[in-house]
C-alpha cells in the first residue's frame, strides 16, 4: 500500500497501531467519489494535493473494491439525504418509477423503499471485501425507522427486510431498552447488528450483554453464525455537544472547555473498552460521531482518533475528520493511547457533572431511563427529522407524478 513516494498516510499508521483496529466509513459509499474530487479540489498546496489523491485513491479503489482500505461502513438518515442531493436527477427518476409501480403505497412506505435501495447500493459496493475476508469485514450498516425506539416488532420486522437485503448489512439498533431487547432476538436470528444512539456505559454494557445472551441462544439451536457480528457504538461528539451536559456543567460554575468535553468521550469509551477486554464480549466497540479538537498551540488535534489508539476497536470516520486527520498528522508518529489513563483531576471535574456521573458509573441509569437520556433524545429527534425530510421529498415526487397519471387518464 506504500512506496517510496507516497509513504503511509496518518490514517494508515493509525491502523498499524493494532492488527484488529478496524477503520469505516462514515458515510454512504456512493457518496465518496464526489467527495474526493472536492477534497482534492479544495486543496491550495499542490505538492500535498497529489499526496491527497494517491492516499484516497488508495482508500477506496472503484476498480479493486475487495482490497478496499475501509474495512466497513456505516451509514444514518442524515447520511442517506447526501446521497440523494448529491445526484437529485437520478433518483428522482428511481422514486417516480417507484411511484408509478406502486400508486398505492404510503408516502412513509415508499420513503422506506427508497431508504433501503440506497443502503443496498451501498452494501453491494462492500460486497467483494465481505467476501475476501470470510465475511468479517465489508460491512454496510443500515438504521431502522428512528421513530421506532420502543417498538420492537416493527424495529425487528425493519431490521430483517434490511438484512435480506444483502448478507453484508448490519442491522442498525437503538440503544434503547426495547431496541438492546430486539438486538437480543436478531443474535438469536444470526443478523449482525450494531448498537447506535449510545451515549453511556450502562447502555454499552447491556448492548454487550444483550448479544452475549442472544448468542447463547443462537448456539443452544445450530444458528449459522459465519455471517454474524456485533458492534457496540458509542457516538462521541453527540454525547459532548448535548445541551444538557452544557447546562449542567454551567450551573456547576464548571467551564466546559473543548478539552473537557473531548476527555468526557474518551473516558466513557476507555473504561468501556477496559471492562470488553477483562469480560471477553464478543462484540466490538465501536466509536462514531467524532469531531475536530481540541486546538492547542494553533494546530487542530483530533482527539477521538489520537486517544484511541491501539485498541482492538472500530473507529469509523466522518469524511472530514479524515481529511483533517491526513493533512495534521501526516508528519507525527501515531502510538497506541487507548490504555493511557484519563487524568485523575480531569475526571475529578467531570464526576461533578450528573450529566457525565450517570454516564460513566456502570449502574448510572437503569435501561427504561436509557430513552430520556438527554444525548439520546437529542440524536433520536435530529435522526426522526432527517427521516421526515426523506418522506417530505418523496410526498412532493408523489403528488408531481399523480398530477401526471390523473392529466393523462
């Protein structure tokens, strides 16, 4: 992957920094062309500019897609509206045929099925890396209806019509007591899943949990599991930035500085990764929704990378981090951190902070408080808005292509 001119790029050495260090994307696949021709575009220094374009070509080869440096991808409705701005025409044509094939399905039925073609073009582009590695990477996740927290027969009747989908599509599962419930009965299925909308260690380790018991069941019955993974997700960035972490930190006369709120993330995550390693869950941690920071001596530090180093872990990358990550850190040497200790008086701080207490104590919140945990319901009601965006626009080609049958019958 390297030679004498285009040494191993930052997001390559942080890889090395353990053999079971996986790195996704963060995004939909069907979006990274556009992206890196802008990337590139954007770049002022012409020298770092063809370093950039070796080192993305490298990433994601469309012409060697099973040799793809992304070992998985993951993907939310947020995401998927990128991809349908990005080449408008195209699947404006996709919805009216859909349409016009199916006048008498919901708006919210059809917005589904366009939702689901969009994960499976995405999961098919992955499909040659699920197969080379013996179905252990290539992963595409995609997300239940994110309205559906606590409903748990239709986030498992979503959740298998994704699976059937493609082999190489991790159902997505809110991290919510009905959806740890129904990650429990997809293990038993054999359906890889991953647990998302989770900010806290009590709802990682009944994510872990709830997998180790549907495995259990899932071997007591000859369940085929060569298909099978779980990651437990932890979304950083979303867990600093709430609202309420804010609020409270405020009403402690505690100044929540970007350092602060990046080691609050971290912390959560280390002692996490500390209790998977003495226990031996079979799934893997997984960290997303990272963000830049701090800035210290006027140079951006990424810490949700940086700090997270050497663990047998996933990261997976919202494509500008990674942009940033290349061009920061391209002269450093990357090292394992994901064992060093968060400092004592740092953690002393944040223990202050109920917001972050309850997070970080094993037994902080009971699973039917996982639903009104601040983070989640600030990420469920921006992931629930996106979805209603999706069937606002597809309502819109609805009523254009009804117009059109009515006119011409």
């Amino acid at each position: 992957m390297s030679d004498e001119n285009f040494p191993p790029s930052a997001l390559e050495k942080l890889k090395q920094t353990n053999p079971e260090l996986e790195i996704w994307w963060d995004s939909s696949p069907l979006i990274y062309h556009h992206w890196k021709q802008e990337v590139v575009k954007e770049e002022s220094n012409l020298q770092y500019r063809a370093i950039l374009q070796e080192y993305l070509k490298r990433f994601y080869d469309e012409k060697n897609l099973s040799a793809t440096f992304f070992d998985g991808v993951t993907t939310n409705p947020p995401l998927t509206k990128q991809v349908l701005e990005l080449n408008q025409e195209r699947w404006n044509l996709w919805i009216d045929e859909l349409i016009r094939k199916y006048p008498c399905l919901t708006i919210r039925e059809l917005s589904w099925r366009l939702y689901s073609e969009v994960v499976r073009r995405g999961a098919e582009k992955y499909y040659p890396r699920f197969q080379v590695s013996g179905y252990r990477r290539g992963y595409l996740s995609g997300q239940v209806d994110p309205r559906l927290l606590q409903n748990t027969r239709e986030m498992i009747y979503q959740a298998i019509s994704l699976n059937n989908l493609s082999p190489n599509i991790m159902v997505k599962m809110p991290g919510t007591r009905e959806g740890i419930f129904g990650i429990t009965l997809l293990t038993t299925l054999g359906i890889p899943t991953n647990a998302t909308l989770v900010f806290t260690l009590p709802q990682i380790l009944a994510g872990a949990e709830a997998v180790k018991k549907g495995l259990e069941i899932a071997r007591d019955k000859g369940i085929d599991l060569s298909r099978w993974r779980s990651v437990v997700t932890m979304m950083l960035g979303r867990f600093e930035d709430a609202e309420e972490f804010q609020h409270q930190a405020k009403k402690l006369n505690i100044e929540l500085t970007e350092e602060l709120k990046r080691w609050a993330g971290i912390a959560i995550f280390k002692k996490a990764y500390s209790i998977f390693q003495e226990r031996g869950y079979e799934s893997k941690l997984l960290a997303a929704s990272m963000r830049l920071g701090p800035s210290q001596n006027g140079k951006t530090r990424i810490w949700h990378l940086e700090m997270l180093a050497g663990g047998k872990i996933v990261l997976t990358i919202f494509p500008n981090i990674i942009a940033s990550f290349l061009k920061n850190y391209q002269e450093e040497r990357i090292v394992p951190r994901i064992e060093e200790e968060v400092p004592q008086e740092t953690l002393s701080l944040l223990l202050k902070i109920p917001y972050f207490k309850n997070a970080y104590q094993e037994n902080g919140l009971l699973p039917e408080e996982f639903i009104s945990y601040p983070a989640t319901v600030e990420t469920a009601h921006s992931f629930a808005a996106a979805t209603e965006d999706l069937e606002a626009y597809v309502e819109k080609r609805y009523y254009k292509i009804s117009g059109q049958i009515k006119s011409n019958n």
